[in-house]
C-alpha cells in the first residue's frame, strides 16, 4: 500500500467546517489520507454539527479543538481552508505543503436566518454534504485543485494570458480520467481569470469574451442600468448572452445559477427575485467562488438584498436539494462541462415541477476541425466543448424537460471576442481556408421547462 498523504483542514476556529472535513476524511478515505484539522483560534466542537454528522453516520464528538501551533512539526502534504474568506485570512505554511483554498459557508451564519430549530439543521446538513461532496473526490481533487490554484505572493506580476500547453486531454498515458482532465484545465484556465485582477494582473484573456465587458454585456442585451449597479468586477466578459432575460423572473422565485463565476448573473437576477426570493450561484473554482463572496459584501449593501449565496459545487453534481428551484440559468458554461448530459439530468432534477431553464451557450453550426477539439485554448475558449444545437436539444428532452425552444444568436459571436486575440487566433489559424468562426459556432437561447406531474 503507497504511503497516505497528510491533510490539515483549517478553519478560523476549527469548531464546525474543519472539524466537519476531518471527520470525513477519516469517514471516508482512511486508506489514503491522514487527515488533520485546526484553527486560528479555537471555538471548541459545535454540537449542532456534531449532531448533523452523527446522522449521517460519522462520529466527532471525540474531535478536540485545536490551533495550527498545537500541531507541531507535522510535514502535511496539502493545507486545504475551507472558510469563506480562507484566500484572505489564512496564515502563510512554509515547506512543501500545497495550499489549497476550498471555501464552504459558515453553518451558524446561515442558520441565523432560519425560522425553526429544522430550518437550523438543514443549514448545517447543506454544508455537511457539500464538504462530503468535496472529501469523496480525494486525493485526486486535491492534486486537481492545486493545479488551478496558484498562490501569487509577494511576487512581481506575472499573469499568464492563457493556458498552458495545447496537448490533446485524456491520453492513455494520462493518470485522469476524461472528466477530471477537463475539469483541470476549466479550472486552472478559470482560476487564472479570477486571480488577475485581485493581484493587480493585466485582466487574462477570457472565455467568450476579451472585449470590454460592459461594452460586451449591452451588446448581448443587459441594461446598462442593471450593469451600473453591480459590484466592481463581477462582470468579467464571460457571457455569450443574457440568460435572465429569457427567464421572465418573478418575485420569490428560487433560482439557481450554473457556473456562477464572479457573480454577475445572479447579482443581476437577485433585485428581480426580490427580499422573498433566492438566487444560488454554483461554480467548480474556488477562485470564482471567492471572488464572488468578496462581491457579495457590495451587493447586499447597494440593494439591501441578502437573498444570494454562493455553494462550491460541480454542475454535473449541484450542491442544491430535488425539486427546489422555479428556474436554473446558465450562461456559457454548460459547453465546459465533459459530461453534459449528466447536467441537463441535474437541472431536471433540481427543477420543481413546472420549473423552467433559461441557458444562453455556445453551439456548433457544424462540426470542428480535429486539430481544433485538441486545443486547450479551444476548451477554455468556450468552442472545442460544445455540441450541434440538434444535440443539446435531445440532451435537454432525454433529461425529461419539455417545451423546448432553441433560439440562435449568430450576431453575439462577433461581439463575444477578439479573435486577434493570440488565444482566439490560435483556433482562427486552425479553421478551414477562407472560413471564419460565426461558420462553425453561434449563441443559443435555450428555454425548457420540467412537466407538471
């Protein structure tokens, strides 16, 4: 058997999220990770959390609170955080300890608003399951994860502006499946973006999009009413359309937004849910998550709203409860995922019944050179992972939604990027004599709704 791998969870008081991940990780993966927790301080075992992780078969109620100090010398393989704010709080580990930023909410924070001791509980079972979620990946999300993370520390800028290599993903000489070589590249391309600018970096080159943001969002359809609003930087160019308007959102509604990134859709879908409403974003990077909690502190004090969250959480596995959301939007992020089907089941599933999806993509008009799907530039830039609008619409009915209505948006392609870009004119260079990128790929609007019963 290899040698286990050291995990410390940290958490500010290492009472609930910490000791919650510890306990998991000896739950769950014993045979390959000796994991540790501790905190900055200590606050002691949280018993409502011992209390959700005894139901689920898992005992810490022998865990005792600990700070990093007490801890020694350990040599640990990687530190994870797994605080909201961890990117901005957590103390500095010399060695060779990968850091790891994997920020969950706060379970006594979210329970603060509940209305009944039940209510309380299921703040804390959220929290439970998505730290499972995150366990249950180890230790190959581990090695995944700090790939896509890397610290800038009291370091001259040196942003790269796309990423690395061009190799063709999923190899038999790969360790990974698939899935996590996507993955891995989505996130380390995606972390990139998120990092720029909180290191002061030139903004890297981004998915559909290196244009002017704002001047991106208007063409595709947003008010610059609504965009004057939202915190600085949540919109980051990433959109290839403009998914809440295709929603016709009503008050108290519950809405649930697939790779959320910065924050910028759900910002803009939370006034029109209003105080009655819900908007959860969910997105894969921690980066993206990060950043949007730190804009969530702007929002809440210009709108005097705190009806938006954000979960860590796959798209192809959401963080969100059977049956829940009145509509699920998504804007150019289903074409990153490797397993899109498993999505659209996802969205079936989560959707209550009547419920509706209001996604804007990118869709191929026909098929794309070979030399093209192998590109990384090509996944990151939102083109070599999608599909023939004919095929999201049989993913979208095989899930089991209907009315289904496909609504191309081929002058959105032009605006969405430079493609003098040296990202974008690395695929340019790779199309057909003659061919531009509008021939091959489009925006789609794609509305659906799940059946009554």
């Amino acid at each position: 058997m290899s040698k286990r791998i050291r995990v410390l969870f940290v958490c500010s008081g290492n009472s609930c999220r910490s000791q919650m991940a510890e306990g998991w990780a000896r739950h769950l993966k014993s045979d390959v990770v000796e994991a540790f927790s501790a905190g900055v301080s200590v606050h002691g075992l949280n018993r409502i959390a011992v209390r959700v992780m005894a139901e689920a078969g898992v005992n810490i109620s022998h865990h005792r609170s600990k700070t990093i100090q007490e801890l020694g010398r350990v040599a640990f393989d990687y530190v994870v955080t797994v605080c909201s704010q961890a990117e901005e709080n957590c103390p500095v580990f010399p060695g060779r300890a990968k850091l790891i930023h994997a920020p969950f909410d706060d379970p006594p924070v979210l329970a603060q608003s509940a209305n009944s001791e039940e209510e309380a509980l299921d703040c804390y079972r959220r929290v439970r399951d998505e730290i499972r979620a995150f366990v249950e990946d180890m230790p190959e999300k581990l090695a995944l994860t700090a790939r896509s993370q890397v610290k800038l520390v009291n370091e001259s800028c040196e942003c790269e502006t796309t990423p690395k290599g061009n190799e063709p993903m999923g190899t038999q000489e790969d360790t990974l499946t698939d899935s996590e070589a996507v993955h891995a590249t989505v996130r380390e391309g995606y972390g990139q973006i998120a990092r720029a600018e909180k290191t002061g970096c030139a903004p890297a080159k981004k998915c559909c999009g290196a244009t002017a943001p704002n001047n991106l969002a208007t063409s595709i359809g947003y008010d610059e009413a609504e965009l004057a609003t939202l915190p600085e930087g949540a919109n980051m160019g990433l959109s290839c359309g403009n998914p809440t308007a295709i929603a016709a959102l009503k008050p108290g509604e519950v809405l649930v937004d697939l790779g959320s990134g910065g924050g910028f859709d759900a910002f803009i879908a939370g006034p029109k849910v209003g105080p009655t409403g819900r908007v959860i974003g969910v997105d894969m990077t921690a980066d993206m998550i990060a950043k949007a909690r730190r804009n969530l502190k702007v929002y809440q004090q210009r709108t005097g709203l705190d009806n938006v969250e954000f979960r860590l959480g796959e798209i192809e596995h959401l963080p969100v409860a059977d049956d829940s959301a009145d509509v699920i939007i998504s804007n150019c992020v289903i074409n990153l995922s490797p397993d899109k089907p498993q999505v659209w089941r996802e969205m079936a599933r989560v959707l209550k019944p009547g419920g509706r999806v209001a996604v804007s993509d990118i869709a191929l008009l026909r098929p794309l050179p070979e030399e093209i799907l192998r590109m990384v530039e090509a996944l990151v830039g939102c083109v070599a992972g999608a599909v023939l609008s004919e095929e999201t619409e049989r993913m979208a009915r095989e899930a089991g939604l209907v009315d289904i209505i496909l609504t191309p948006k081929n002058a959105n392609v032009d605006a969405m990027a430079d493609w003098q870009d040296p990202m974008y004119r690395k695929i340019v260079e790779h199309l057909p004599a003659g061919a531009k990128p509008s021939d091959f790929v489009t925006s789609l609007d794609v509305s659906a709704k799940k059946p009554l019963p």
